[in-house]
C-alpha cells in the first residue's frame, strides 16, 4: 500500500504470516541493510490487524517513509557537513545537492566524494546535484544554508540585509517548486531569514522554520553535562529567543537525571551567567579560531530532518512563527518549544518565571523590529523604490 502524508511517501507492508498465537497477520517488513537494494526503514506505528475482529483492533503495524531532502548552499561549509549527516538516515532515499549557478563542477565533486563515504560506510543513499530550480521538485524537506557566513568582529544581525536577498530568492523557488515540503532555514540571522523565507515562499507557518536556538540548547547541554560530570542524555534544557545576543535559558526546564536543577544540592555553585556568555560567544569563539561552526550547526540540523522524516514528535526548540493568542506576540519568527512532527512544526505554549517573561519580550522586540526593517527594504526593493 503506497500513500502520502505531510508530502511524504509512505509504505504499509501487511503480509499474512503466523503470529505467537496462531495466524495473526503480521508485517512484510524491508530493514535496510546498508549495502542492499531495500529503499525503507521500518518503523512501529503501534497498531496491527487482528484476526477476531478485523476491523476493530490494530494492535501492530508497521510502515516505512521515504524522503527527497534537499540542502540549498550545498557548497558552503554548514551545507556540504549537513547533506553528508542527513545521508546517513535511512529515511532519506535522495540528497540533492542544490547550488547557484556555476558551482556545478563543484556539486559534482561532491556529490562523487558523498557516494564513496556511502559506499565505505554502507549508505544506501542516491545522491543528485543541480542548479536548475526544477531539481527542487518532489523534495519533502529542503535546508536553506544559502547566505554570507558573518566574520570574526560582525554580529549575526549585521548580515541581515544582504542574507534577506539570497533568501528571498531561494525561499521563491522553494514555493513554486516544492510547495508541500517542509522548509529549515539555517541562514543567519536565523530568526529574521526564517520570516523572509515564510513570507517569500508563501508556504504554510508550520512548514517554515529555522534551526534557532537549538544549536544554543545543545550548547549549553554540553556545558551543563561537564559541570555535573554526567553523559549529555542526562541534561534537558532549552533556550528560547532569539539565536543571538539576547537568547533566554529556560532555567526554569533544565533538569540533570530527571531533577529540575534549583532542587539539587550544591546547585548554588552553578555559574549560570559564566554559561550563558559561553553559549553566546561560542559561535564568534569557534569563527575567530577555525573561520566557520560546522559540526555543531551540521548535526542540529540532521536531528531536525531525522525528526521529521522519522515522525519522531519530538519536542525541540526551534525558531517559529508566534501567535499573539498564545504568546502575546505575532509577524515574528522566534524561538519557542515546539512539537515537530512529519507534518511540520507547531509551538507548543509554555508558562515562563517572570525573568524568562522580561527577557524573552526583549528578545522578541529585537527580532520584531529589524524584521520589520528588513520587510521594508525588500519591499520598497521590490516596487522600485529602493
Ligand atoms: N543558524 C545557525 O546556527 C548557523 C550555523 C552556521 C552557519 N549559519 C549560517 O549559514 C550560512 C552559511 O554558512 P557557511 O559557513 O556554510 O558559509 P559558506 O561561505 O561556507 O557557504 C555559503 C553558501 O552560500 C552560498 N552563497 C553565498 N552567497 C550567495 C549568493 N549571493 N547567492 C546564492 N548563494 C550564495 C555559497 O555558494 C555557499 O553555498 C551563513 O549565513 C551562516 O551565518 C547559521
Ligand atoms: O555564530 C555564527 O555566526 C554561526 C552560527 O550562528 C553559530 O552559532 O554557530
């Protein structure tokens, strides 16, 4: 059986094979195995046929989904480490390589490289590479990396102007070519690039969103796991805001081995304010001293693609168009815990203590406002009064 759902493809293999009570249908399941020709990952879906009552009970199902993910700015340092990342999910049956033109030499390199990692690691993923816009057709999820990367002594928002151009051109192409995929945008200043890429591609607001501050949570997980010296699985934490200077950690959810950390001994010792600036600083730290962040920004983004093409309805926090019903704001894109499933993104609201309430509304009046600029410039831009 061969559907879609969320613009993605998907498999429901049942076969009728003899189940530990007798002849209960089971499943014809294909586990990809590296080398093969299978094209699917199995997954549960936690319901199945039962013999009594066909209709009625489903107790075990299993189905698989295949996805086209496709990175634009596949050249650049963030998308080259992403597509190579994303491959390995077996979820992901084509990377496509999407550049600008003129970088097809390079694309092609690429795409030659990728396929004998594949072939060493035992991926089973097709590779393909263009710069015509028609190659974005059929892409479920497309990671927008396109953009001018800051230098050491800029901020993320001095680049806005110029970024809202190359997004505005590629979030264009995505909506005339892909319009039911699923849009990450990468590009900084994520928060404001991700409004540009909703507003320009005319995609719906749970299709359009931005990696945020989740690269800035992971950070600080990775500070907090050192400090109380436990594996990283041990720490939940967040930060919402803007992914930049006036980011806001959410204390208030940040547990160690499932306690909330106000309630651990010793905890007064924590250096919550030494954290927050090393988590601030870590991308110009990391730029200052090997020109981009690659391995960070790549992985975030393969768990944000893994999540979706897996249907992991998982909760990240991840830069996304707020509702003033929910949040008190709107016409922004910005970081809040969100709901991601393979039908896209959905903000999840939350209650804040009052310090997380004053600084995330600082946050997003930052945001608001250069977006608002930005909006305007491309406008006038575009009516030829620029
Ligand atoms: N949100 C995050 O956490 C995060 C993390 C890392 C990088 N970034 C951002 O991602 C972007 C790319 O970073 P990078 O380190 O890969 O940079 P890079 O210079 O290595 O790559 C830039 C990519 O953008 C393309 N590009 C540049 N100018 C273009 C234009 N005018 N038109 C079309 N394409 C153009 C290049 O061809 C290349 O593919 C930057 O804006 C960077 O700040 C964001
Ligand atoms: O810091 C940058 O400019 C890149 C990225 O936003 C990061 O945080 O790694």
């Amino acid at each position: 059986m061969t559907g879609t759902s969320g613009g993605m493809c998907w498999h429901l293999v049942v076969g009728t094979g003899s189940g530990p009570e007798g002849s209960r249908p089971t499943v014809n399941a294909w586990r990809p195995q590296g080398c093969g020709a299978e094209k699917g990952y199995v997954r549960e879906a936690g319901y199945a046929l039962s013999t009594d009552n066909m209709s009625h009970l489903f107790t075990f199902t299993r189905c698989f989904f295949t996805a086209k993910v496709t990175i634009i700015g596949a050249t650049g340092q963030v998308g080259s480490y992403a597509a190579h990342a994303v491959s390995q999910f077996p979820h992901v049956q084509e990377m496509c390589l999407y550049g600008r033109p003129g970088n097809e030499q390079y694309l092609d390199g690429l795409a030659h490289d990728m396929m004998d990692s594949f072939a060493a690691r035992g991926t089973n993923t097709r590779v393909t590479f263009g710069t015509n816009p028609k190659e974005l057709r059929g892409s479920d999820i497309v990671v927008l990396t396109s953009g001018v990367p800051r230098k050491p002594d800029q901020t993320r928002l001095d680049l806005a102007l110029e970024n809202a151009k190359i997004v505005r051109h590629f979030a264009e192409q995505v909506g005339r070519m892909a319009p039911d995929a699923i849009l990450l945008v990468v590009t900084n200043p994520v928060d404001i690039m991700t409004s540009v890429a909703l507003k320009y591609s005319g995609m719906m607001p749970h299709r359009v969103f931005g990696l945020g501050t989740h690269l800035d949570s992971m950070r600080l997980k990775a500070c907090l796991a050192e400090f109380f010296n436990v594996h990283v699985s041990e720490v939940h934490t967040r930060i919402i805001g803007e992914h930049g200077d006036t980011m806001v950690p959410m204390w208030s959810a940040t547990t160690v081995g499932g306690i909330q950390i106000d309630n651990m001994i010793g905890i007064a010792k924590l250096p919550r304010d030494e954290m927050i600036e090393r988590v601030k600083n870590s991308g110009s730290y990391i730029i200052k001293a090997k020109g981009a962040t690659v391995f960070g920004p790549g992985d975030a983004i393969a768990t944000l693609v893994r999540t979706i093409v897996e249907d992991e309805n998982r909760m990240l926090t991840v830069s996304t168009q707020i509702r003033r019903e929910i949040f008190g704001y709107d016409g922004v894109c910005i970081s809040v815990p969100t709901r991601i499933t393979r039908g896209g993104v959905f903000p999840i609201a939350v209650r804040l203590s009052p310090t997380e309430t004053t600084l995330f509304s600082e946050s997003v009046k930052v945001i608001k406002e250069l977006t608002e600029r930005i909006y305007a410039t491309l406008d006038a831009e575009s009516s030829g009064n620029a």
